[in-house]
C-alpha cells in the first residue's frame, strides 16, 4: 500500500460480508473485503450499481451490521460494540454527510451543526464552531432555517455538523449527488481542503469521475469485491478503469 | 378512480380505524340514547293503550294546581257524576275509579320499590273491562282488608296467595291480606307501577276520597264515536269537567307515567354535541396529515392527468365511505350499549317492562345521517387541500411538513372569525329562554371560535409551547429542546390536536366550577334563609328546595300529629303554580303566623307575619322583573286547566330579601285552599320551641311520623348533605360522558404522532445516525405529545375558567350567587393534561426509536 501512512488507519475492514436474505433468495452484498482507509486522507470508494460501496460504507461506519467479518474505526471494533456504545461511538467519533443534506427542518443551521455536540450533553466549542462557519463561508447564515438556505448552502452546514465533533472520519455517502456541477466542486474542494489543513479523514462514496478525483486515493468495488484502486487519481483515469471494469 | 379510492382503504386501515373510533364512539352515544328513550316510552305507552283499551270516554275533574304527579292531580269528581254518565244514551257500562298512592311496607319497615313516584293504589270497580287490568291468579278483593297486587311485583317479593302485608297511604299503615294477583292484558307490571287494587269503598277511604272518584270511565254501545260519546257526556254533566275521549285518557296516562322516565336531553344534546366536535376535530387532522404525506400520490395522479375535481371527490369519496362504515358501527355499539344499560337498569328493580328494545327508522336514519355528514365536513377542507397539490410536487423533493408563514389576510380572518365565534358563545351562556338554540348558538360559536384559533395559531401556538414546554429541556436535555421545537414546528397541526383536548378539558373544568360554586351557593343560602330544625317531606320528594316538580303530598294527618306534640312548633308548606298577570310562576302557601320562625327573610317591606286574607309576598328577586310594589293588585289565577275558574285580584302585601326562586312567592294556606280545595301538603317544617333540646324535639318528630313510613324526616344538616350529593352526582355523572370526549381527543393525540413518526422517518434516521439515542428518540417523541396535551388541558382550564365565570354571573339571578373555583382539581387537570399526553406518545415513541437509520441515506 503506497501513500503517506499516518499510524492506524481511520477505518478498516477484514473479511466483511454482508449477506442479505437467507438462503435461495440471499444476495451477498459484501464478499469477504478487506481494506483499509488511512487517517489524515480523502478516499473514495467507487463501482457501478448494486456493486456493495454503499452497503460497505454502512457497515464500516457502524450504520449497519455485518454479516461475518469484523469493522473497525480507529482501531474499535465496531463488532464488539452494543447498541447504546455504538450510538455514543456515532455520535462523538463519525461524522455523516448525506446525499439529501437531511437538516432538521425545525432547528436553524448553527443548532443544526451543534447537535451532535448538545446530544452529549456538552456545551459547544464556539470558537471550533465559527471556524467551521468561516472555512465553510456559511458564517451569515447560522439563524436560519434549512428553507431559507440554498442546496450548496445545506451541504455546508451538513458538513460542518459532521466535523463539529472533530471525528475520526468523517463518512460522505454521494455529497454531490443533489448539487449542480458548480456547487458540487465547490463542495469537494471545501472536503480536500479540510483533509489538507486539519488532517481530518473523510471516506466518500461516489459514482462520478468528477468527484472522485477530488479524493488522494480511489477504492473499486465490483459485486461485493474490492477489485482495484486508484493512487492520486484524474477524471480520466478513473472513468477508465470503471469503463474497463463494467465492461 | 374508485378503485383508487378503494386501494387507499386497504393501505391506511390503521389510521382509518382510528378515524372510525372517533365517529362511532359519538354515533353509538346518540343512537343509544335515542333506543332508550324510545324504549322506555313506548312500553309506558302500549301500556296504558291495553290498560283502557275499552274505555271509550273517562271523566276528571279540573287539575289541581298543586301539579302533583299521577292521575291523583286531578281535583276528585263527587259520586253523583257516576250516576249522571250512567243515563247518558250511548253508554253501555260505566264505573268510578279511585286512584292514589299506596305503597307496600317491608318487613324491615323499609318502602318496596324505593322512593318511586309510580306506587299506586287503585279501586276494583264492578266492570272487568273498564279496570286497566286482569286477574291473573286467586281473586278479586271482596272486604275490606283484601288486596290483590300486580303481578310482577308480587313475583319479585316471592309472595304466596293469602301472605298478609302491610301497606302506607294517606294512612298509618294498615294490614291487608293478598287475594289475588293481577297483571295488564299483555305484561306482568301494570302502567309501569307498583299496582295494589282494594274495594271501591276501601280505596275511597285509604286514599283520602270518601264520596269521591278519581276519574269515572265508561264504555260505549257498538259502533258510536268515541267523541260523539265525549260530547254527550259532556252535555250531560255540565261545565267543571274534563271529558276526554279513551284515547286521550290513554295518552295523558302514559304521560304521566312517562314522567318518571329521567330525562335531561338537553344535557344529553350537549354532550353528543361535545363528542362529535371533538371527534369532527380529530378527523380533520388526521385527514389533513394523510393528505401532506400522500402530497407525493396526488402530485402524480395530476401528472397522468386527473382533474383536480376527481382528487377532490376521490378523497370525499373515501371518507364518505368511512363515515357509513363507522356511523354504522357506532350504531351497533349504541343499540349494545342499550341492551346493557336496560339490563342493568332492570336488574336493580327500577321500572321494566317486557317490550324489546324499541329501534325506531329515526334512529337508524338520524344516527348514519349524522355520523357520515359530520366526517365528511370534516374532511372538506383537506379535500380542498389535496386538490390543490401542484403536479410538480411529484417531481420535486419538497421540504416536507414545510409550513407557509402565517399571512396577513390569515391573521385578519383568524381574528375576524374568532370574535365571532366568542360573541356567539357569550350570547348562547348568557340567553335565558330556549335551551335547543342556546346549544346551537354555544356550539356554532365554539367550531367558529376553534377555526379562528386553527388561523391564528402559528401567532399563538408558539409562545405558548415555549411557556409549557419550558421545563423539559431541563429535564430531559436535548430531546427535550428538540419534541418542544417539533411542537412548534407546524403550530396549525399542533392547535388541531390541542383543539380537541381543549374542548373536552374546558368543559370538565366549567363543570367542576359550576358544581363548587353551586354547593357553596347552597351551602350560604341554606345558612341564610332556612332556620328549621327538622323538614318532613314524602320519602319519594326530594329536599325541600327543589321546587313543586317531583313533590309529593304528605298525608295531612302527619301535620294533625306533629301540630299536636307540645314542644315544636310546626309550619305546613304547600307548592303553589300559578299565573300572575300572565306570567307563569310557582310558589308556596304557607301559614303566615308560623313561617317566619322557620324562614328568614332578610329585610321586608311590609311584613310575612302580617300577610292577609288575598295578598301574598314576594321576594325582591322575583318583584323586581314583574315591577310589583307593595299595595299594589296584581290579577292571579292558580292553574288549572279549566277557563271557567278566572283568576283572582290580590295584594302585594310584603317583599323580602332573602329567599331562593322557589319560594320567590309566598300565600297564605288560607286564601289557596279557598281557590283550591285539592291543596296537598308538600312539606312541614319544624322548630323546636324554646327550652326544648335538639334530641327531644327528633324524638317528638319521631314519634308524630310514626306509622307513616312515607314520611322522611330531614334535618337542616341532612338536607344539606342530600343537596350536595345530589349535585355531586349529576356531575360526577356528565363528567363521566364528557370522559368520552376527552378520550377520543387523547386518541387524536396518538394518531397525530404516530403519523408525524412516518412523515418524519428520515429526520429520525438521520438523528439516529448522528448518535441520538433510542431513549433520546423516545423522549423527544414523547416529549412533544407532552407538551401538546399541556398545552391542550392548559387552555382547556382557561376557557373553562372563562366559561365558569360567565356561566356563574349569568346564573346568579337564579341561585348561582357565589362563584367557587376549584383551583387543586383544576392543576390536577394540566398535569392530566401533560400525562395523557406522555401516554398517548408512548406507543408513536416507541415506533420512532425503532426506525431505521439506513433509511436516512437511501436516496429515493
């Protein structure tokens, strides 16, 4: 494994499989996958439909269980782990960004960020806060509703509450997928900069090119397998690969 | 279309269940009321059909106006009337009938049939076909101590031919031995009374009408009219009669029997009125919600091109549809309900009958019309709403539960239509006349009101979640702050929700206002005006401040006895109905040198003790209205129904302070029975003379009522404790109905919830995913239906401390002079109000915190 390796990785898989149904109708979403993503890094994980990225990017990040196989998130195991351990690990060490920006309509963009942190039960780092507002650029618009605030705007204040934590990783399940190319780059850009400046790990699920090129490193994913990856990727490489790949 | 409609039954049974429980249970109140009521009148009904079916014209004489119930109002006809009819050509039979009352004394020296007003004693004439009744088994008295009894009567006694009884009348009870058992030509009871049957000359003597009928009945030869009879007889008689021809006699006798069947419609009208507003409310929201979350559906049957008159009609459809289903099974549930009540009601004894259940097409009609038309006004609105689903929707993820600001045009017709609606309550609580258009007026007002509310509440709902919810961010932390913004979130739902429960909460509270305030009204006028040591009445007659109605005479030798015990002094009081000037009015006629030792009456004008020969006093209460000034002369005619008594000039000889309405007049005993011969004696009144203890003067009261089991002995203390337990009963009793309504709003509660879980499954999941709690989840839920049951009891307690108010100042006229708020029992019910609500959320909580995360990712 190239790269700049930073101590233990930010979140790991080892002999995942995920089964879905039992017997004749069962389909294995994940297939026995190892692999490994390092802290301080952007990766990507990328395949055509129904290859597993998704299914994969829930279990390592303790949304959904495994079937056999064991994900860990700097250095837990996440197996091990009951109900209530998980919801505390979730809430003070991941952090989620979604495809729909999925803001609670009810509390405005800077409650929206804080959440996790008054979840806890703990008093916001304010100074952490405005910081992420200002990287954000979404400073002038802490009091308002999610309504008020345009897609691009919503993805940065959902960003922002996935970092209020300063997780482990930070998991980003198609960040762009309800943006416009503009917005969306804009987005990536904000992402990497985020890895560069304060080392934050982040493990992106993505099925454009364009996104993925973004990241330092390109995981494949082809029916439950990992089948390939990709170092320092461009557009061109990676839409490549996933051509040869489906074909 | 349709089939659409149909789809959507099968797919929402859930909710549409509880959208049915809301309709049934206030159609199912209604439609048992009705059978019951039905029920119990036509059995009295058919009754007395049978009991004189072969009466083809009965005389009376003129009603007495001591309006006492039972054929015994009537004053008596002398003999000679019997021999009169008897001649009339067209009468084939004819006989005197005495009727009175006569009650069986038990062993235990107790009353059989309890405090009923429908113990009879009745003559045996000659003619079988004229009695109201057959006999059964053994035989017809022939002496003097022989008596038969009704059959039903005899069969729950479990008597034997030959038992020797003892019975209470105008007399000290007597002994008489059963002869035999008599029964109506259909069932075992007759007229619905307790039935004893005695000689002619017995029954004349023991009901206190030697020389004298009741009524005398006749039959007719084949062929001729009943009314052709009737005016024969009549002409034949002469004037201060009443003739009525058999069936109009039938029916005056089922009447009077039919007025011991309880009735308070109006209160009954009231609380059906409640449950179905409450229930209409409930409808409306869960429709309202169903058609946000089905925004999706609708958007897309407009993109394949359905006309938005066919959503429309589609959602129309579907809830008219629900409404018969649920009409009907209210309807099932009412007549259920019946049949337990009637058995229940049976099994303690009370008044039966053999008839069925009487299920009128009224009933059936009224109860479905009713059920279905209110579910489907209250599912107009958000029909309206769903036609108006733009077909965009479809394609485009709309923030859902995203709520419009409130615009200004709202707020004006919010305003607009809500002062209307409080001006239309005002107006039905403080109107004196027409109970069925005070309800209208009240009820029109309150859906007014609540809709005026519905429009203002994004202004007003929100402070006043922030001012209940205010502890639970405390208390719970996070959860906590997030259920009370959620409550806030769509404040119009949120008020529809609370609506319900404010309806129901306020009208529980007036009522706990209302019952405190009447016992202590009570309380400081008995302090006031009654200074009688003891109260004798008629066991079936309720204490002495209820009025003329449900009065029964006491036997006049009861005074005779009392008069003659040394250490009292004794006062006798007898309900008067009159008209005065027109104007219909009771009171009393009292003996003027003995009531003041027994009544207080504040300041006069004129004096109570000096009250003359045709003139009577007035109460300053009662005056006022009239305009009566002492000396003036005043035009009054006692009632009776015949126009040849005319009334009679009398003074205005005292006014007095004090006094409730009922004895807002007062006569002297001599002038009314002047007028009146019939006058019954409604009560005495006793005080112990001085020098005389409290415990010689029971002993002395005692000792004169012996023998007459009939009459119940009162003291001031006992009277007071009989009139709160008779107000805390009724209470108790329609506070119980209104239980009902409340429950159908916690329901609402349940159901708005539940159903904001399902909408809000994807801001669930994404709390979940950023590390809420199942707890955390649980709590918020509940939180949320927390605040909004306080919210809801809250304002509920407010409007009915307003409603309290206005009902106690528009009452005080009438004896609802002191206002009493019962703070405790009100606090309990916000806190009842909140704990509902962490109930009712218990189960939507639970389903929320088992929603699945993964769902928060799934992009659809």
């Amino acid at each position: 494994m190239a790269g700049t390796d930073t101590g233990a990785p930010a979140a790991q898989a080892f002999e995942a499989t995920k089964v879905f149904g039992i017997s004749d109708t069962s389909v294995c979403a994940l297939d026995a996958v190892t692999v490994s993503f390092e802290a301080g890094r952007f990766s990507a994980i990328m395949g055509p439909s129904g290859s597993g990225k998704s299914t994969l990017l829930h279990c390592i990040s303790g949304l959904d269980s495994l079937s056999s196989g064991s994900a860990h998130i700097g250095g837990i195991d996440l197996s091990a782990l009951s109900e209530r351990e998980l919801t505390k690990l979730r809430r003070t060490k991941v952090g989620f960004v979604f495809q729909g920006f999925n803001l609670l309509p009810t509390l405005t963009a800077g409650e929206n960020i804080e959440l996790p942190v008054i979840l806890d039960g703990n008093r916001p780092d304010a100074e952490w806060v405005a910081h992420l507002a200002r990287v954000l650029g979404i400073t002038d618009r802490l009091h308002h509703r999610p309504a008020q605030l345009s897609g691009g705007q919503q993805q940065r204040v959902a960003v922002a509450r996935a970092l209020v934590n300063r997780p482990t990783v930070v998991f980003a399940d198609e960040p762009t997928g309800n943006l416009d190319t503009r917005t969306g780059v804009a987005l990536l850009e904000l992402l990497a900069r985020i890895v560069e400046e304060d080392g934050q790990s982040v493990v992106m699920v993505t099925h454009d090119p364009v996104a993925a090129s973004h990241s330092d490193r390109v995981v494949f994913l082809l029916d439950g397998r990992v089948v390939d990856e990709l170092h320092d990727p461009t557009a061109e490489r990676i839409a490549h690969r996933l051509t040869a790949l489906e074909s | 279309m349709w089939r659409v409609v149909l789809r959507n039954h099968q797919q929402h049974a859930l909710r549409l269940a509880l959208v049915c429980l809301a309709i049934a249970v206030g159609v199912a109140f209604l439609a048992a009321t009705f059978v019951l009521t039905d029920t119990d009148r036509a059995a009295i009904a058919s009754s007395a059909d049978q009991a004189y079916a072969n009466v083809a014209v009965a005389v009376q004489g003129p009603f007495s106006s001591s309006r006492l119930p039972g054929l015994a109002g009537h004053i008596l006809l002398p003999e000679d009337v019997l021999t009169t009819v008897r001649r009339v050509s067209g009468v084939s039979q004819a006989q005197g009938e005495v009727d009175g009352y006569a009650q069986l004394v038990g062993s235990n020296g107790v009353l059989i049939g309890g405090n009923t007003s429908l113990a009879r004693g009745i003559s045996v004439g000659p003619v079988p076909s004229l009695r109201p009744f057959v006999l059964g088994a053994g035989r017809l008295p022939s002496t003097s101590r022989e008596v038969v009894v009704d059959a039903q009567t005899f069969a729950a006694q479990g008597w034997h031919l030959g038992q020797s009884v003892r019975i209470v009348s105008d007399l000290p009870i007597r002994a008489f031995t059963i002869v035999g058992v008599v029964r109506s030509r259909q069932t075992a009871d007759v007229l619905g009374a307790t039935l004893l049957g005695f000689t002619v000359p017995e029954a004349q003597q023991l009901l206190g009408s030697e020389g004298h009928f009741s009524v005398v009945l006749c039959a007719s030869h084949r062929g001729l009219p009943e009314d052709v009879l009737a005016s024969r007889v009549a002409s034949a008689i002469g004037p201060g009669y009443e003739v009525l021809t058999g069936s109009s006699f039938a029916r005056e006798s089922a009447d009077f029997s039919s007025a011991g069947v309880p009735t308070f419609s109006a209160v009954l009208d009231a609380v059906f009125g409640v449950i179905m507003l409450v229930g209409a409310l409930v409808i409306f929201n869960i429709i309202s919600i169903l058609v946000v979350q089905r925004r999706r559906e609708l958007a897309l049957l407009r993109c394949v091109g359905a006309w938005r008159s066919q959503i429309y009609r589609s959602v129309l459809g579907e809830m008219a549809v629900i409404g018969v289903l649920a009409s009907a099974a209210g309807l099932g549930l009412g007549i259920a309900a019946a049949a337990v009540l009637r058995n229940v009601s049976n099994g303690s004894g009370a008044q039966t009958s053999a008839a069925g259940l009487d299920i009128s097409p009224r009933t059936v009609l009224v109860s479905l019309l009713v059920g279905t038309a209110t579910t489907i006004l209250a599912s107009l609105l958000p029909a309206i709403q769903a036609s108006r689903v733009p077909p965009v929707s479809a394609l485009r993820q709309d923030v859902i539960g995203e709520v419009a600001a409130s615009s200004r045009r709202w707020r004006v017709t919010g305003l607009v239509v809500g002062g209307l609606g409080v001006a239309l309550v005002a107006a039905g609580l403080l109107a004196e006349q027409g109970r069925a258009a005070e309800i209208w007026l009240v009820g029109g007002g309150m859906a007014l009101g609540l809709f005026g509310l519905g429009r203002l509440s994004p202004l007003v709902v929100p402070p006043l979640i922030a001012l209940v919810g205010w502890p639970l961010p405390r208390l719970v932390g996070a959860p906590g702050l997030l259920g009370r913004k959620n409550a806030m979130h769509n404040p119009r739902r949120t008020a529809a929700t609370a609506g319900a429960l404010v309806i129901g909460v306020a009208l529980v509270s007036l009522l706990a206002i209302i019952a405190s305030s009447a016992k202590a009204s009570s309380n400081s006028q008995l302090d006031q005006s009654l200074s009688a040591g003891f109260e004798v009445v008629h066991t079936g007659t309720s204490p002495l401040t209820d009025g003329p109605s449900g009065s029964q005479a006491l036997s006049p030798r009861v005074l005779q006895r009392l008069q003659a015990q040394p250490g009292l002094t004794v006062s006798p009081f007898e309900f008067v109905t009159f008209l005065l000037d027109g104007h219909g009015g009771y009171g009393a006629a009292v003996d003027p040198s003995t009531i003041s030792k027994m009544i207080s009456f504040g300041t006069l004008q004129g004096s109570v003790t000096a009250l003359s020969h045709g003139g009577f006093a007035v109460s300053v209460q009662q005056a006022a209205p009239l305009h009566l000034t002492v000396g003036e002369h005043v035009d009054v005619a006692l009632v009776d129904e015949l126009p040849s008594r005319g009334s009679t000039e009398m003074q205005v000889d005292a006014i007095y302070a004090q006094g409730d309405h009922e004895s807002g007049f007062l006569f002297s005993t001599a002038t009314v029975s002047e007028l009146d011969p019939s006058l019954a004696l409604s009560a005495v009144l006793i005080r112990a003379k001085p020098g005389v203890s409290s415990r010689e003067a029971e002993a002395a009261v005692a000792s004169a009522t012996k023998g007459f089991p009939d009459a119940s002995v009162l003291n001031v203390a006992a009277v007071r404790t009989s009139e709160d337990q008779r107000i805390a009963s009724q209470i108790n009793l329609i506070t119980l109905l209104l239980a009902l309504a409340i429950i159908v709003a916690v329901l609402g509660i349940v159901n708005t919830m539940a159903l904001s879980v399902v909408e809000r499954t994807r801001e669930l999941a994404v709390l979940r995913a950023v590390g809420m709690s199942r707890s955390q989840i649980v709590g918020m839920v509940q939180g949320e239906a927390a605040v909004i049951g306080a919210v809801g009891a809250a304002c509920g307690v407010v409007l009915g401390l307003f409603l309290g108010w206005a009902f106690q100042r528009a009452l005080s006229s009438q004896g609802l002079t002191d206002l009493m708020v019962p703070w405790t029992r009100l606090v309990v019910y916000v806190v009842a109000g909140a704990a509902t609500g962490l109930v009712a959320g218990s189960l939507p909580a639970r389903r929320a915190a088992r929603v699945d995360m993964l769902a928060a990712i799934a992009s659809e």
